[in-house]
C-alpha cells in the first residue's frame, strides 16, 4: 500500500480540511513556521499510534477549532496500491472492493479521530457504502443477522457458513436499491475490526527523522551515533531473552562460588561468616549498554567520527535511520516504507546537499518507497524536478498545501520557487527574469515609465559617460560588469525589488516561458 493523499484538519495550525497530495518523493517547502513539519508530525502520530517520535495532546487541537466548540482533531490518509484480497481466516476470504470499502475514487481512505487531542484515536473507513436500509450496515451484523436477512428476502446463497459470501449475496440481491454514499464506518466493530486488523499488515512503516533528534543517553545520537545503535539492537526481544539467559547462568554460578567461598570462612570463623551474604544485581537491573559502551566508529587514520565535523557526524546518523528502518521492515515483513526527513540539508556542505539529494531521489524511485522531506535550502530545490515540490502557503488562518506546478507560478523556475517559498533574491533569479523578458522582445516594453536613475558607463577606450536607466538595467549591468567600479553597488533591497517588478510585468503581461 502507498500514500496518496493526506488530510489534516483542526491539528495545530491547520484549521480547515487541508488536502495535501503524495507522490513518491514530496519535498515540502515554504517559510518558517507555515506548517510543513506538521504534515510530518501528523503522519507520525497516525502510523505509529503515538507511540512514535511525536505524542499528541490537548495542546495540539487547533485553538480556532477549540474557540468554536471543535476539539477534535481528525487526520486521514488516504491509500493506493491495495491488497487484491484479505484472508480473514483459513476458509474466509474476502476484498475491499466487494466489501464496499472504497472511497468514491477507489482508494482506501483511513480516518483517525482524537477527541481532544486524546492518544487513544477512533478509526473509520471512508467508503462509498451502501445505504439500504437493509444493507447498510452488513459488516457490523452477526451470522445468525444475516441469514435470517437470507431468510426473510428469499434470497440465494449456497454457503451460509461464511459472512463475506452472504454479504455479497444480499448486496447482489439489492444491486441496483444500494444507494451507495460516503459515510465512514467504525472499525471497530463487527466484522469491519477483523479487516483492520487484517490491513494493518500491509500498511507502511513510517520513520520520522527529525531535524532536533535528541538522545536520552546523555551523549547526543549526533556525536555518537553507534551508542544508540547499540539501544535500538538491544530493544530486541529475543536478544534481550538471550541475554536474560546468560545473566542467568552467571547469577547461578556466582552463587555457587559464593556458597563454598563462606563454607570455607565457616572453617576458620563460623560468627564471620554467618554475618556474610553475597549481594548479586538481578538480571532486570543490568546495564547491557554500558557492556559496548565503547562502540564507535571511526574514519581516516583511526579518527573516530564523533571528532569529526557536525555535518559528517549528521550524514552517518541519517543513514542509520535509513538501516534502522529497513531492518524493521524486513524483520517484520512489512511489505512498503515511507521515510520522512525534516531539514536534510542540516549541517551539510552545499556539495553534500547535493550528492544527498542525488541519494534520496534514487531511493523513492526504489519498489515500495516513498519519501517525504521539508527543506529551507535552495540548495536541495534546484536539484529537484516540480513534480517533487510542494508549497505550503499561509493566508490569515488559512494553510493550503500546493504541487508546484509550472503554470502556477508567474514564472516557471525552480529559482521562482525558491523566491515564493523562502523569499530568496539571487543575482542567478534577476539575470533569469530580465533574459526572459528580453528575449521575449519585450524589454523595451517594460522599461516604459519606470523612474530612471544616473550610471556612469565605461567606454572603449577608458573614457566614462552618465546614462539614464531603469533600476532593473542599472542591476543588469552591475552584475555583468563588475570591474566597472564608478557606481554605487546596488542594495537587496533594490535587487527584490526589481525582481517583484518584473514578475508582476510577466504576469501582466502573461508571457508564458518554455520549461525544459
């Protein structure tokens, strides 16, 4: 199963349903505090169950939610890919399809509600449902419900032993009065809960790799990674009975030492050894961590990582969540990941953004992957393609999640997206707009009525003469001539604002650019 849509509403900042699409890399983007990590979070908290990174609580609920009497946080997510069939038991089996347990557009849609911010969610299916008087509600009745339903409709079902057969016999009889609605329905009751318990195996692992890992060991996972490794590894139950085994062992043959040690005492002072006793830690109280301690690794000429830089220790920490996971995707059987990375670029050379970029689109282009990033770095967006990118835009209490599409920018760059999302003003983003607006044929067209300003042009020769041009032009020549140093250097302010002109002079104008 993969992800294809997320909803979100009353969570946090996020007031409104907010439908936010999936693909298999989504690189969420926009300015700081607009909710991008939140989609994470939100994702975290329906996978795992609170029982995640993130824990949920009252403070969660959206406070305009919560001012109008809503206090319940709902998170949805909708999937594709499903399983064909679903073995209920040795002789039941059954679909979502003929279980009506698809939404209107055939997607399986799982909702999770969480009554003021409550951990303990509630679970429905949105489907496009039967509503019948007589159908509607088939899964959540008995077997001893549904034959007498046979029964009294005079309807024909050979095998009455198995309920999924008789469901389908009795929606058949009524095939064309089903009056099918999206409703959502209650997972757990009824046979609907043997399905969810049924679906959840081939729901997808969710990692979430936050940008503030901390450790609770003392020592941050950044500077020691490995000592975490270490933690995780012995989290594993048959490991951790093995090792119980051998505490065992120990436990038993120190006692003996213990018992002929105080006989022989008794042989020289019987009152000293009567007031001896053997204190042995029990095996629950043993510190298995401290035993590997000093774990680590190491790099060139033996220097151990930990020494090395902040980046170089962040890249290795990132690619133990990538093995941690997979290890319990596998050992576990889960058929399909999902990995969520806040702020890869964190600590890393722009060269390293890149290579890492690089990395993580090979991996979401892997079977039964996704991935879903947020970044601040431009760095990582020009490395990408739009289908990867999406925007997070806020308007007053307002949050929309958009797919960047090139049609939907007033010019259609990556540069463009690094200037909507984190207002990043760029020589590149200038020279980019003022090329396309010039061969466009249309420069002489956007000069008109714009205030002019004095700039003293070098000519052949070394001789100087005074010009007057427009802003946009004085910038233009400045950066395409550097040498000449008998004008004042244009500001950032003055830089934005010739790139805002224009933008607004190719929307206006609705020059279309050609994206490669």
């Amino acid at each position: 199963m993969k992800l294809n849509q997320i909803k979100i509403k009353n969570f946090r900042g996020y007031r409104g349903e907010t439908i936010i699409p999936i693909q298999n890399l989504n690189v969420f983007v926009g300015k700081n505090d607009v909710g991008k990590s939140t989609i994470l979070e939100a994702l975290d908290i329906f996978f795992n169950e609170n029982k995640g990174v993130v824990k949920i609580d009252k403070e969660d609920v959206n406070k305009v939610a919560l001012a109008n009497a809503e206090n319940e946080i709902i998170i949805s997510v909708i999937f594709d890919e499903l399983p064909e069939r679903l073995v209920l038991d040795a002789t039941n089996e059954t679909s979502l399809v003929s279980e009506y347990l698809l939404n209107s557009d055939g997607r399986l849609e799982v909702v999770k509600t969480y009554p003021n911010g409550s951990g303990s969610a509630k679970v429905f299916v949105k489907a496009n449902h039967p509503t019948h008087e007589i159908c509607a509600d088939l899964l959540q009745k008995k077997q001893a419900d549904l034959r007498k339903i046979i029964k009294e409709q005079g309807i024909d079902c050979e095998n009455q032993t198995r309920n999924a057969v008789m469901r389908s016999a009795i929606w058949y009889h009524f095939h064309g009065e089903l009056q099918c609605e999206e409703r959502e329905i209650d997972v757990t009751k009824g046979e609907t809960k043997d399905i969810w318990e049924k679906l959840k195996i081939h729901l997808p692992l969710y990692s979430l790799f936050q940008s503030d890992r901390k450790n609770s060991d003392g020592d941050s996972e950044v500077q020691e990674p490995m000592q975490f490794a270490v933690s995780q590894i012995l989290k594993n139950p048959e490991l951790q009975t093995t090792l119980d085994g051998v505490a065992e062992i120990v436990t038993q043959k120190l006692n003996k030492v213990a018992e002929i040690t105080l006989a022989k005492i008794r042989e020289m002072n019987p009152e000293i050894a009567d007031s001896l006793t053997p204190v042995i830690p029990s095996p629950d109280s043993l510190k298995w961590k401290d035993v590997f301690k000093n774990v680590s690794i190491t790099g060139d000429e033996n220097i151990p990582i930990n020494k090395r830089g902040s980046g170089v220790k962040r890249l290795i920490l990132l690619n133990f969540f990538r093995a941690e996971a997979e290890r319990r995707r596998t050992e576990h059987n889960i058929p399909s990941i999902v990995y969520a990375i806040e702020e890869p670029e964190t600590s890393q050379h722009s060269q390293h953004q890149k290579q890492l970029t690089k990395a993580l689109i090979r991996l979401s282009e892997a079977a039964n992957t996704q991935i879903i990033l947020t970044t601040h770095s431009p760095v990582i967006v020009k490395e990408l393609n739009f289908n990867h990118l999406k925007m997070v835009l806020k308007d007053g209490e307002t949050k929309t999640v958009v797919s960047v599409e090139p049609g939907q920018l007033p010019y259609p760059s990556l540069n463009e997206v690094n200037f909507s999302a984190f207002n990043e003003i760029t020589e590149e983003y200038h020279n980019e707009l003022y090329g396309f607006i010039e061969n466009e044929g249309c420069i002489n067209e956007f000069r008109n009525g714009k205030q002019t300003m004095a700039y003293t042009k070098v000519l052949r020769g070394g001789n100087t003469r005074v010009e007057q041009i427009i802003l946009t032009d004085y910038i233009r020549h400045q950066i395409h001539h550097p040498e000449n140093v008998n004008n004042v250097r244009f500001t950032e302010e003055q830089l934005g604002n010739s790139i805002r002109d224009m933008r607004q002079f190719i929307k206006d104008e609705q020059l279309i650019a050609v994206v490669e």
